[in-house]
C-alpha cells in the first residue's frame, strides 16, 4: 500500500520551494517526517530510498504539453491533417492542466478533452477533411 501523493499538500505550499522549483530542506524534512508517520518501520526498513522531487518549471510543464499534443500530431498526421498550436494555446493547456498539489498528471486529460476529442467530433461531422 503506497501512497503517491503523501505529503503533496506540503509541498503546494507556495513557500516549500525556492524561486528555481527546488523544495527547501524544511519542506523535505516535514514530508519525510509525515512518511514516517504514516507507514510503520518495518516497510520503512525495506526501502532503498525515499524522493521528494521538486517543483517543475514553467518551461518543463509546456515540455509535457507539447509530448502530448506531439501524440495527436502523429495521430493526425495518419490522415495528412496537420495539427498548428499556437503558444497561448499551449500556454492555455499548461495551465488548465497543471495543478501545485498534483503536477502534470491531468495534461494529458485535458489535451484529450480539450483538443483530441474536438477534433473527433469536427472529422466525424465532416467539418475537417
């Protein structure tokens, strides 16, 4: 039983990291302590290593939108359409899709929703050929 998101309510916290994304040791020290809060001492025990990961960067989070948007590129371009995203959109996917306490996980979600799914529903009417 492992709890991915332990301690994310900490880490949101806009004073846990520095302005380079890096979580500050008081930050690390405070997750780890609720981790062995959390979990008794002898699952503890068989972990190799326990990771607080940083904050990402504005520019790593457009990085994932554009992997995502590069997918229904490909997809697209299966059927010769071409997919042109402009940097507000991108911008605008960055932000509907990331969250201080759960990152990036919901880009994807929201390329689909927001993108791929309109787009099935354009070539499906007939709009885009």
């Amino acid at each position: 039983m492992l709890i991915p998101l332990l301690g994310s309510d900490i880490l949101a916290h806009p004073t846990a990291s520095d302005s380079s994304g890096t979580v500050t040791p008081e930050a690390r020290a405070e997750v780890l302590e609720r981790v062995t809060e959390q979990f008794p001492p002898e699952l503890l025990n068989r972990l190799d290593s326990m990771l607080v990961f940083n904050r990402l960067a504005h520019e790593s989070i457009l990085r994932v939108v554009d992997l995502r948007l590069s997918d229904v590129a490909a997809r697209l371009g299966q059927r010769r359409i071409k997919l042109d995203v402009d940097d507000a959109a991108r911008v605008w996917l960055a932000q509907k899709g990331f969250s201080d306490v759960y990152g990036a996980r919901a880009i994807a979600r929201v390329v689909r929703t927001e993108v791929l799914f309109p787009l099935a529903q354009k070539l499906l009417v007939g709009t885009i050929r």
